[in-house]
C-alpha cells in the first residue's frame, strides 16, 4: 500500500506536464504556421512576379508640366467718370451678360452738364497756356555722369535727337572699365583655363592681347583693352598659336547715352575718346520744353474725357461700347461735394504744372495724419514728404529683375531698367528708372525726394502737387561683378585706368540752359494722350497717371474666357517656352480637353516657403462657343518636349553604374544574359527613348520595381477567408533563366 500510494502522484504530474507542452505547441503552431506558410507561398510568387521580360518597340513618348489655375478674359473694358459726376443708378451687375448699346447706368443731369462745363472751360485755359508758350525752344547739354571711353555715337549734327534714340536706342554708347569683350564657340577648350593669354586679330590685320574671361564647352568670353578697338570690329582669335574661332567685339561694360527730343547741334566728342563724368557729349538745340509736353499731354486727357461725357450727355446715361459679361460693377456712386445746384456739382482745383493749369478732383474726406487743403477747393490730400525709402534689390549677375516696388504708406510704384534684360548680365551698370504713384487722399509734396540703398538716386521729380500725383527718379547701380572676376580687382594690363572705373552716377545728366527747365536724365519728354473713360486694356496694363480723379464705374469682361495662367515652379520653368502646345481639362467639363498654346512666360518669380514659382500665361484657342466661363478651375499639362517612332522600354528595365547606362538582353535560353550599355533619351517618368544600342524586337530582362508589392506581402493576413494568391508570373516562361547580378533593381540606380 505504501509504495503504491507513493509512485500515483509522479504518474499524475508527468502527464499534467505532457498536456501543457502539447498546449503551447498547438497554439504555436496556431499563430506561426500560417504566417510562415503565407510568407513561403508569397516569397516565391514575389520572385516569380518581380522578374520581366519585354520586347524593344517603337512608340511616341512626351515630356509635360501641369499647373492648375482659372479661366479670365484677354481683355476688358473699363468705364470711368470724373468723381465730380454722380451716377443715379446701376443698372448691371457682376456676372451680367450685356450686348454692345445697352444701358448700364443712368447719370444726374446737372452734374453731367456742370463737368463738362468745366472741362470746356479748363481746355481753354490751356489751349491759352499752350499758346503763350508754343514757340518757346529750349537748348540744353547731354552730359556723361559717369567716367568712361566713346566707343559709339550714333547721332551727328543735324539728327534729330528723337529719331535716333528711336533706331539706336542711344545717341552713344560709353565703356566703363577699360574693356571689350568678344564672345565665341571655340573649336576646342584644350589646354585652355580662365586667365590663359589670348591673341586677337583685329580686322585691319593689327594684333592685340588679351586675357579669356569665361569658357564653356559652347561659348569662350575673351576680354581686351577699349583703347583702340572699334565696337562692331569682327575679329578672330588664337590661344598659344591654335585658332579658336572669331566674333564681333562689344563692350564688356557699356552704359547707353540718352537724351530729350530736339535737334542735334554739335557733338562735343569723338570716338575713343576719355570723359568724365559732367563732360558735355552733345548740345540739343529746338527742343520742346518740359512745360510744354505736360500742358498737350494734360490737354489730351481732358479732350478724352470731355468726348466721353459729351456721348453720355446725349441721354444721361452709359451704354456699353462693346458686348461681354459685367466683371465688376458699383452699386451706387455719388460725390459728397455735388449737388442738384450746378454752381457746386464740381469741384475744381488749382495746380501748377509746370506753369498754371486745372484739374477735376473727388472731394473725398480728409485722410489721417496731417491734410493738407488743395489751394482752390475744400479738398484735402495728405502730404508724403521728406525721404521716402525705397526697397530695390540690388542687380546681381543671373538674377531677374525687379519690375515692382513694395507698395508703401499711399503710394505704389513701377520700376524699369536700362539697359533692359530678362536677367542682369554680368559687367553691367544698370539704372532703375523708378515711378512712384500717391494713391487716393496722397500726395507728394514738392520736397520729397527718395533714397534706395546701395544705389545712387538722381533726377528727382514730382510731378504738379495734386492728388495722385507722381515720384519720379533714376537709381543708379555699381557694376555687376563680371563672369570669372575676383573679388579684388584684377591689374588692368589690358590698357584700362582705375580713373576710368564707373563712380555709379546715371546715363546722363541734361541741363538746360534756356528757361532753366530740367529734362530727366535718360528719357524724353513725350507727348502722349490720357486714357479714355471707355477704354480697352489687356490684363497687364496699368492706368497711367492722371490729373483727372476718374473713378471706375463698370468693369466689362469683352472677349473670350480664354486665359489661363498657372505657376510654374522654378526646376521647371527653364524648360517652357512661347508657342508650346498645352491641353486644358476644366474640372466644370472634364469629358472635353481643350487646346492652348503659351504665350506669355513671365521672368519675375514669387517665392514662397522656399519655393520660387513663375506665371506662364495660356491661351486656349478652342474656347470660343464653347459655354466656358470665366473663374472655371482647369488643369494644364504643357507639352515640353515629344519624340514619336521611337525606340521604347520601361524605365525600370533601366541600369546606372556610374555614368554608364545599361540593359541585360535576355539570353537564348542556357541562362546567359548580355549587358549592353545604352544612350537614352527623353523620359516620362514610367518608359525611356532608347537612342542607341538596342534594336527594335530585342528582348530584355528585368527585375521590377516591386516595394508596395513586398510592403503589402509582410503585413500579417487575414486568414479568416479568402485564398493564397497562386499562378503569380501569367504566362511568363521562366525557363533557365539566370537572374543578372545585384545591379539589376528598379529603375536607374543612383
């Protein structure tokens, strides 16, 4: 009994341990076996799927960049009136379709006929105005603000100064660093290196030396002395006895001599000659005085307005010019200074410009800070005086102009360069010819003035001291480092003197010596007419500045919903050009693509989180008709480049070691495959134009790119239904084949 009682538990206890490990390895082979069933099954079909082989054939391939935007107008036409006159009623409004005579708004009698009362008697005055001072003539001097060498002149006694700034853009070209340059292909860049000494043979058979400033693969800049060449000489050149190729000489850093309109009278230089700066260049005789210009370019705008007015007068109302669709329209207007008594329905204000002249002006509430009461009316505008700082970046070589001003405190401003460039060029002196406009309830007042770092600003000038009035000047920039210059300034052993360097001062300087007028340096004083109050103007246009304070009334889209402008992003846009083909899918109709063409790749970028993007306008050309309208989403892919019956393989089938490209062949079935290097093409981003090594009908092997295959593949399945994936591979005949060794993999290797 003792024994048999002793020996029962051990029996019981062994078999509790039996049962616990046979539990642990049911469940283990619950949870396991699966998973490693699944990863087998899915590894081979993984193998069997991941491996290619297709045939070379011929196909069409296309390079695009797509951008998005909206559909607006090419043109529009704006409807303005003096503020003096009241508008009773507006009849449309945004979103109207109107045809061309119907009525858009009615206008108060009286304050209609006090206008042009007003106008009529403002025309006399300065028809009188014109008339003391029509046969005034003014003689004044061109002068050089810079130091420099004539290396051109283009005008002679006799020219008129108008006519050849017309043709020449210049009465004369000045060279500010002692050099010209030649730019070339040369036939091989061997042994050549910046700095190397050059040889040039200039056309009557003379030798000078010179020194090559910049070189590439496809152009060789070659800098010489200015001290003797002539500008236009075509010339050849040799490094260490080997010809390199010839071209034209130019100066490497010209400044263009401009003027007032006149007649030339003399010409105080010759060519290769030194000046300095305030050296007369040229002496203008019979020139239009400034006085003069702003009296006819005054008169025309009030001649513009008076001819609008004068047509609504006929019913007291606006009617549209031209059919379209209402882009913008007020919903009432009146001027708080007129009333039903014409001896008060228009409020006139006396300015001087240039002389004694009028002009209409809103009578609007006084602004903040400190307003000033215009002489002759109740009106105020408050004053911008002082230095008004102005933010200009600075030109630097490859940079894109600047064509804006930061709008500031009532006032914004336009910017143009001379010489004009789509980038600054190196070796450059550029001037920002910079107009600033006083906004609505601003002026600037008579001694304001402007600074911009880093330049020097010269000919200040405001215009007459009315609302809205203008800030002009030229800001003058130091030479753009020149391709391959040091910071230090290389000795000057091509004939230049450090006396000669450009000091930043402008073109030019003119200075009258008849009645004391002042012409602005670098421009002319023109005679232009105003805007009409109906006038037609594309999307890029600005209203010009105006002694009138018109107001726009009603906006009217004319043409078709054909403009689409998308940003394009900056590694982009170097390769879109004018004339490329694009397809247009508005999401409104996204069954029918349109085609456009681009017509406009703007060269001012805005920048954004550290992405820079630039405007590329299109133009569809199958809009018309077509029941697009205006603000509709639509999506562009622009056609940059297209290549058809070409040779075509997917671009995973494509190797990189190195710069070497390469593809396996397949093999003829013992298991050897041949690497063959390729030359390629252009790419879509799935296939790749072969441009040699392969043949069409060839076959080639490929591993395929298959990372979401493989991440899907790990994941843990659910096996609670469904089967294995099974026969992965199709039809693919596998054979003997020997897959190529670790270079083979998705796609080019980096």
């Amino acid at each position: 009994m003792d024994k048999t009682g002793k020996k029962q538990p051990k029996k019981k206890k062994k078999w509790i341990i039996i049962t616990a490990v046979a539990a642990v390895g049911i469940l283990l082979a619950v949870f396991l076996l699966p998973q490693f069933f699944f990863r087998s099954v899915a590894g081979n079909a993984v193998a069997a799927a991941a491996t290619r082989t297709v045939t070379v054939e011929r196909g069409t391939i296309e390079t695009t960049v797509t951008g998005s935007g909206n559909l607006s107008a090419e043109s529009t036409l704006n409807i303005s009136l003096p503020s003096s006159v009241t508008v009773e009623s507006v009849l449309v409004e945004a979103g109207d379709s109107v045809s061309e005579g119907d009525i858009l708004a009615t206008l108060n009698a009286v304050s209609l006929q006090s206008a042009i009362s007003n106008l009529q008697s403002e025309l006399d005055a300065l028809d009188s105005e014109l008339g003391d001072i029509s046969t005034d003539e003014e003689s004044y001097s061109v002068e050089a603000s810079v130091n420099g060498r004539v290396k051109q002149i283009y005008a002679s006694a006799g020219d008129d100064s108008g006519e050849v700034l017309g043709e020449n853009g210049a009465l004369a070209i000045l060279s500010l660093d002692g050099k010209m340059k030649v730019l070339f292909t040369p036939s091989s860049t061997d042994g050549i290196t910046v700095g190397s000494e050059a040889e040039i043979t200039l056309s009557d058979g003379s030798t000078v030396t010179g020194t090559v400033a910049a070189l590439s693969a496809d152009t060789c800049t070659v800098t010489l002395t200015d001290d003797g060449p002539a500008y236009g000489d075509t010339v050849s050149i040799s490094v260490n006895g080997t010809a390199l190729g010839s071209g034209t000489l130019e100066v490497n850093a010209p400044i263009s001599i401009l003027g007032g309109t006149g007649t030339i009278e003399s010409v105080e230089v010759s060519l290769n000659e030194m000046v300095d700066s305030g050296d007369a260049l040229f002496t203008v005789s019979g020139a239009v005085s400034q006085e003069y210009a702003a009296l006819l370019s005054e008169r025309a705008e009030y001649a513009d307005t008076l001819r609008a007015l004068l047509k609504y007068a006929q019913t007291n109302s606006i009617t549209a010019d031209a059919s379209g669709t209402i882009v913008e329209a007020v919903s009432s207007v009146s001027s708080s200074s007129v009333t039903q008594s014409s001896e008060t329905s228009a409020q006139i204000m006396s300015t001087t410009v240039a002389g004694n002249s009028a002009s209409l002006l809103s009578s609007g509430s006084g602004m903040a800070d400190t307003p000033v009461l215009l002489s002759g009316t109740d009106h105020t505008a408050t004053d911008i005086s002082g230095t008004v700082q102005v933010y200009i970046n600075n030109p630097v070589t490859g940079d894109t102009p600047q064509s804006t001003i930061m709008p500031g405190s009532g006032y914004t401003g336009t910017i143009t360069w001379q010489p004009s460039a789509s980038k600054f060029e190196s070796g450059t002196v550029y001037t920002a010819n910079v107009v600033l406009t006083a906004q609505d309830g601003y002026r600037f007042s008579e001694d304001a003035t402007a600074s911009v770092t880093g330049a020097t600003v010269e000919n200040v000038m405001v215009s007459a001291e009315s609302e809205t009035n203008t800030l002009s000047f030229s800001a003058v920039f130091p030479a753009t480092q020149a391709t391959g210059d040091a910071s230090e300034p290389e000795p000057s052993n091509d004939g230049a003197q450090d006396s000669h360097l450009p000091n930043t001062e402008n073109d030019i300087s003119v200075h009258g010596n008849g009645a004391g007028t002042s012409f602005p340096s670098g421009t002319a004083a023109s005679v232009g007419s105003g805007s009409a109050s109906s006038s037609v103007s594309t999307a890029d246009s600005t209203s010009s500045d105006s002694s009138l304070s018109m107001q726009t009334i009603i906006t009217i889209q004319t043409g078709e919903a054909n403009s689409l402008t998308v940003n394009v992003d900056e590694l982009d846009i170097l390769s879109i050009e004018e004339g490329q083909e694009v397809s247009v899918v508005l999401d409104a109709l996204p069954d029918d693509t349109f085609h456009g063409t681009v017509t406009k790749v703007s060269g001012s970028g805005t920048a954004q989180s550290g992405v820079t993007t630039y405007p590329v306008t299109i133009t569809l050309d199958d809009a018309a008709d077509s029941g697009v309208l205006s603000g509709m989403n639509a999506t562009a892919t622009i056609s940059v480049a297209r290549s058809e019956n070409v040779l075509l393989i997917p671009l995973d089938a494509l190797q990189e070691r190195g710069a070497e490209q390469f593809v396996y062949i397949a093999g003829d079935g013992d298991g050897d495959n041949e690497q063959r290097a390729v030359e390629t093409g252009l790419s879509d981003g799935t296939n790749v134009e072969i441009l040699s090594g392969l043949s069409e009908g060839e076959q080639i092997v490929y591993t395929e790119s298959i990372s979401n295959q493989t991440d899907e593949q790990n994941a843990m399945p659910d096996i609670g239904g469904g089967s294995f994936p099974g026969g992965m591979g199709g039809n693919m005949d596998m054979g003997s084949f020997t897959p190529p060794s670790g270079d083979m993999g998705g796609g080019p290797m980096g």
